[in-house]
C-alpha cells in the first residue's frame, strides 16, 4: 500500500529546503549590499528630510500593517467558515462513498478490489494535502526571510549613501511595500475562486480523516442498496 508518510516527508523537505535557500539567500544580499556599500561614495552632505515626509512615510507603514492585519483576521475568520462548512458536507460526502463501495457487496473479489482502490486514493490525497501545508509554510517562511533581508540590505544602502534622515523614510517604505504585498496576498484569498478552491481543499481534507479514521478503526459503513421485492 502507498505510504503517505513518504509524500509528508517529501513536503517537509522541501520546506526546509526552501527556508535554507531564503537564509542563503538572505545572505548574499547582505555581501552583495557591503560591496555597494564600500563602492558608493557617500554624498557631500547628508540628505535632509521635511517632517512632512517623514509623517507621511510613517502614515504610510501604519495604515498598510493595520491592512495586514486586518486582512489577516479575515482571512482567519474565512478559515473558520470554511472548516465549518467541511464538517458539515464531510459526512455526506463519506456516506455517498460507502454506498458505491456497497455495489460490490455481491462479489467479494470486487469487493476488496474496489476497498483497496480507494485506500490507495485516500492515502495518496491526504499525504498530498499534508506535504502541500509543508511546502506553503516552507515558502511563507522563506518569503519573510528574503523580504526582511532585502530590507536591511536597502536601508543600509540608503544609509550609507545618504545619511540616517534618508534612511529612516527608506525603512517606513519599504516595510509599507512589504505590507502592501502581504495586504494583498490575504485579499487574493478573499475572492471567489479562492473560497471555492479552500471550501473544496477543506471538504476533500476533512473527509478524508472520516474515512481513514473509520477504515482504521474497521467501522467504515457502508448502506446497501435496497433491493427489489420478489
């Protein structure tokens, strides 16, 4: 029988291999920011900034981390909607599933043929949902790491080149692009083709726990299909 710890493993794996190549990453764009940095010649004087500009790129980092979070809860009281309605339809889903499997009720060759078709299935879609959560964390992860990395490289350019005024307007904008993008990621989820793919994932994987659970336990119901009186 397909293992499914094998696909897990993968995922997991991947995952950290992807965070691994992020922390590389983020450590060459700091090599790569000290080179530019001993190669730029700092300005005469250091730049400075209108409080204006300052208020303004700290209003900006503001309003764009509270888009996060609050897209964020969002996303999370989607989550629970969505999981909601995967408890609800799981058990109906189960049910329709014993009662193609009681067609072959009659032949007990087909019978464990049809049994052992559909473990091999269930197993390969669980351990494909679970090594696919690995993998989305490991770029979630490694996302963050690149991104902060690419911060700090930025800021230090910015620094050296013009002075902390600079510096600090630099720093507020770039953590706002990095919210803005994050921002908008959590309202991709939001849409409707995002809801319907996550109610769908949530259901197949919900589901799949019921009958590995009752295959597990030997109780898996099946109702037969009523039968014509002589």
């Amino acid at each position: 029988m397909f293992d499914d710890n094998h696909v897990c493993t993968g995922g997991m794996w991947l995952a950290e291999q992807l965070k691994h190549g992020a922390v590389l990453g983020g450590a060459l764009i700091a090599r790569g920011s000290a080179s530019l940095v001993k190669r730029l010649r700092p300005a005469e004087e250091p730049v400075t900034l209108s409080p204006k500009v300052h208020e303004s790129a700290q209003n900006l980092r503001y309003v764009s981390h509270v888009a996060v979070r609050v897209s964020a809860m969002m996303v999370d009281k989607l989550g629970e909607g969505t999981k909601a309605l995967a408890l609800y339809l799981a058990p109906k889903i189960t049910e329709h599933g014993g009662r193609l499997l009681a067609k072959y009720e009659s032949d007990p060759a087909k019978q464990a043929t049809a049994k052992k078709a559909a473990e091999d299935v269930l197993h390969v879609a669980r351990g494909g949902i679970q090594g696919w959560a690995f993998v989305f964390d490991g770029l979630e992860k490694s996302a963050k790491i690149l991104g902060q990395s690419l911060a700090v490289g930025a800021v230090n350019v910015v620094t050296h080149k013009y002075g902390n005024d600079a510096a600090r307007v630099a720093e507020n904008c770039v953590y706002s692009a990095g919210n803005v993008a994050m921002a908008g990621f959590n309202a991709n989820q939001l849409g409707p083709k995002a809801i319907a793919k996550k109610v769908v994932k949530d259901t197949a994987k919900e589901s799949l726990e019921q009958v590995v659970k009752s295959n597990s336990s030997g109780d898996l119901k099946t109702t037969p299909h009523p039968h014509p009186a002589p």
